[in-house]
C-alpha cells in the first residue's frame, strides 16, 4: 500500500470577518512570508499514469491545480533524495510514542545508529536505541554539544514540550537537520486559543469557540450556552486540560478548576470554551516540511479510562491503524479543507511548519464531515506506535527528507495489515498513582507471536535489577494482524501474559472498529 504526491497551488482566501479577535499577533509568528507550493498525497487511485486537474474547494475557497504521477509500488528509498550515507539519528524523549520511532529508525536501512535521549529501560533493552539518560535535552547547548561529539545527523524531537521551548529553533540555528517544528510554529499545540484564531482567519472547519481569563464571564457564557459543553485549558497540561462537560457544574467545576485554583498553573490561565461535537473521533497525521503535506496512514485511539468510553480523558488508552472511519474520501476532504489551509496559513504568518501535524478530528453525526478539535505538533501516543509497527518505509530517510524542504519527491509504503495497541497503565491514572511496582513476564509476552512488540513509556530498572513502573501510561502491548480481530486476539494474548497486579487496561480496544466491520457485514 503506497501513498504517491502531487502539488498544489492557489490563493487561500481569509474568513470574511477580520476583527482582531480572528487575526493572529504578529508577535506569535518571526520570519519572512512566501508563496508555496504544497504536494499532498493523490487518494483516487494508484493505477493511473498521470493526471490534471482543476477543482474548487468551496469550503476555504481554495482554488486547486494539481499534476501527479502515480506509482502502484513507492517508497521513500525511490525518492530522488535517497543517499547511500548512513546517518546516526537522535530521538529526544523516554515514553512510548519514542521507543515506537526507535524500533522504527532501528530498522531503517540509512540509519546507522539510534540514541535516545533520555530514553528508558524498557527502550534500552529492547535494543532499538542506545539511551543517553544523562543529557540534560532542556538544554539546547549540552544536545547541541553531544551531537556534535557523536556526529549525529539528525535529530528528532518526540514531545512538545522541548518544541514549545525552543528547541528545534536552536539545533536548526547550527545547522543540525531537525524534525519537529519551531517555537512559533508548534503554538498551534502549546495555545489553543492560537490554533482557534488560526482557524477562523483560514476558514479551517472548528468547533465554535470563545476564550476567557475571567473565571466569572466564563460562567456566563457557559450558563448561557448550555451544556453539554467543553472546557480547555488554553497551554500544555500533559493530556489533561480538557474536560468534556455533560452538565453546568461540570463545566463550572472546570472554570473553577483552571482559572481560580490555578490547577493547570499558567497553562489554565486562560480557557477555552467549545461547543459539543456530537459523532466519532479520528487521529490524522501528515508530515510537512513547510511547503510540502504528505499523509500518513490513518488511526484511531480511546481517550477514556474505561471500557464503553466511560470516565475522565487520558493520553490515550490503545489505538490502532488504519480506522475504517477515515475513508478515502474523508482523506481527501481533510487534506483539502484542514491540513492544506493550516500549511499554508502558517506559510502565510511567517510559521513555516516542519515536523507531523496530528489534526484530532471529530467526524460530526449529524453532517458526515471532519472539524478539527485540536492539533498536536507531535507523533501521537499511542497512535505512534501501530503507525511505526505498518510502516514499510525507510524512516530515517522519510524524515530527512522533511528536514530538507523535499517532502514533495517522497511516497510511503505501508503493511496491508491491521496494527492495534493496548495501553498498560498504573492503577489510579489518570489521577495519582503508585510508582516503582514490579512488573514481569514481560520477555514472554512478547513471544506470545511474532507480530507483537511492547513498547515501554514508564518503566526503569530498581535497585535489585526488576522491571518497573514509574509512570501513569507504562506499557503499549502492540501487535499485527490480517484483520482487527487477529491483531486484538495477538494484543490481549500478549496482556494477559504480563504480570502486573497493579496495572490495569481497558478490554475494549478496537471495538468501534469491530462494531462498524459487523453492520458494514
């Protein structure tokens, strides 16, 4: 299965209204505007020779002229910018969505070694990385120092917030080739209320919005609107700063929670509050490298603690690939009315974006049609982890090329196969929970089948050399599969095969896919 690109070129008309309220500060984005041309991969077909065509996207006014060339078989090695030299890449970051792009570069032929900085146990054993445990990675000048000693040629940055920080900026400032976006760019994660305002001025689909610092106007407006409704702390708060409101006090506790007790520190200073979106949510991810969109492959994951979706959010408690929702046309649809017009609109804000944009999207019941609810400027955990485990392509090389500006000469060939992954975590997550609890068997889960690989998020080693956790999200029990039913049977096998009292995982994963495989049957 490949994915082949083609160029797009137009005028990105702004919203009608152009208030101050829509226009983005030009203290949030530095550098110079420019006019580009963005390939986005081709989703009709993979048979034909070539093709042109002109279409209007009516939607954000996009006026489209697009020529491709189709390949049945591509790969990123097929790309012009393919080279024999070897790299040795640097992976920033010690949870599992790191450990999956780990196993990934591992086994990328233009990689000549991983680091992973910090890393954790679980990678270090593995073999998919050498950690680095003691570089101190919110330090640009000590990453920029150790790549220079150890001839690193390519850095990429798992979490936001090293990128909210600054990071790529400074490595890119030197000359190290980086995969993730600047400061600037990755404000489209660090503040919502960034994203929202980009939205309204590039016509990108959203749900209606307001934001507030006064805790008391924010009921007000709340009272006003109802609920159910939703309530977002406008910074990082680590997968926990939104909250889904069925009921005012709810949404009032919410308030309470961010703007008066400072519960999320300055990342709840100011909310967000957004209408409920009624219909199902998708994970979509597409590679940029300011210029250039390439797809990737789609996923879905399960917010919610407990089994049938029941209580509060998480970062995630399984996910797999590819999610029967997102069909070819909904792929299309999303490029073209979300992800284009966020590419180009930062172009446009002097922000060119280089790294993944992970566009959450919540395909409404009542229209069919995707609106974006947020945007993560990072792989996503754990939809990192069955993207890396059905990705055939060379990794290494993938991102370089975005690195480079030459997204535009790469296609990806992905398994036919199904991928899903079941998230282990400690008793008492989200909320507060025990840490050094001993977990084992972990060896035999998995030779539990070929296909399975655990990737660790929150594990280390205790004085006594046992396995254990330190974290909420600890382990993610992956595996392959002809269909969703083989991949789950794999997966739980696996789970059931470790041995950890004080852990816990949800037994439903992958049931929305099974449940629109029956009616579809």
């Amino acid at each position: 299965m490949a994915c082949a690109a083609y160029s797009i070129r137009g005028p990105l008309k702004l919203a009608a209204r152009h208030g101050s309220d829509v226009l983005i500060s030009n203290n949030s984005c530095n550098g110079s505007k420019s006019s580009v041309s963005y390939p986005v991969a081709q989703w009709w077909s993979s048979n034909c020779s070539s093709i042109t065509m002109r279409h209007v996207a009516s939607h954000h006014h996009l006026i489209v002229k697009a020529s491709a060339m189709w390949h049945s078989k591509a790969s990123a090695t097929d790309a012009s910018t393919a080279s024999d030299e070897r790299i040795t890449v640097l992976v920033i970051g010690g949870g599992g969505r790191e450990h999956a792009l780990c196993y990934a570069l591992n086994h990328s032929p233009s990689c000549a070694a991983v680091l992973c900085a910090p890393g954790n146990a679980g990678i270090a054993q593995s073999g998919d990385a050498t950690c680095i445990s003691d570089l101190d990675i919110s330090s640009s000048d000590d990453v920029i120092s150790f790549c220079r000693k150890r001839g690193v040629g390519m850095v990429v940055v798992g979490p936001e917030a090293p990128l909210v920080a600054g990071l790529a900026n400074d490595l890119v400032k030197v000359g190290i080739p980086t995969f993730g976006p600047s400061s600037e760019a990755a404000a489209l994660e660090g503040s919502k209320d960034f994203m929202k305002k980009l939205c309204d001025k590039y016509n990108i689909p959203t749900a209606k919005y307001r934001t507030f610092t006064d805790a008391v106007e924010a009921k007000k407006y709340v009272k006003n609107e109802g609920a159910p409704i939703v309530v977002k702390a406008d910074g990082l708060a680590a997968g926990k700063g939104v909250v889904v409101a069925m009921t005012l006090d709810e949404a009032l506790e919410a308030i309470d929670s961010m703007l008066v007790e400072g519960s999320f520190g300055s990342a709840g200073s100011r909310v967000i509050i957004e209408e409920f979106l009624e219909g199902e949510e998708a994970s979509f991810f597409a590679l940029v490298d300011g210029e250039n969109a390439l797809p990737l492959e789609s996923a879905q994951d399960h917010k919610r603690v407990g089994d049938g979706d029941v209580g509060p959010n998480t970062g995630g408690m399984g996910a797999y690939s590819p999610a029967p929702i997102v069909t070819d046309e909904l792929k299309r649809i999303v490029m073209e009315s979300i992800i284009i017009p966020t590419v180009k609109g930062m172009a446009a804000e002097g922000c060119k974006f280089v790294g993944v944009l992970y566009a959450g999207l919540m395909i409404e019941k009542k229209s069919g049609l995707p609106k974006l609810i947020e945007y993560n400027v990072r792989f996503g955990d754990p939809e990192c982890q069955v993207l890396m485990m059905r990705l055939e392509s060379d990794l290494a090389q993938v991102l370089l090329s975005a690195c480079q500006g030459e997204l535009g000469n790469v296609s990806l060939t992905w398994s036919p196969e199904m991928a899903m992954v079941v998230v282990m975590a400690s008793q008492g997550y989200p909320g507060s929970y025990k840490k050094g609890t001993v977990i084992k068997n972990v060896d035999k889960a998995e030779q539990v089948s070929p296909a399975v690989k655990i990737f660790h998020a929150g594990t280390a080693l205790d004085g006594d050399g046992n396995l254990v956790a330190v974290g909420g999200r600890v382990l993610g029990v992956t595996a392959k599969g002809k269909d969703i039913e083989e991949a789950r049977a794999r997966a739980y096998d696996a789970v059931d095969a470790v041995e950890w009292p004080e852990g816990f995982f949800r037994r439903d994963i992958g049931w929305r896919a099974l449940k629109q495989k029956q009616v579809a049957n």
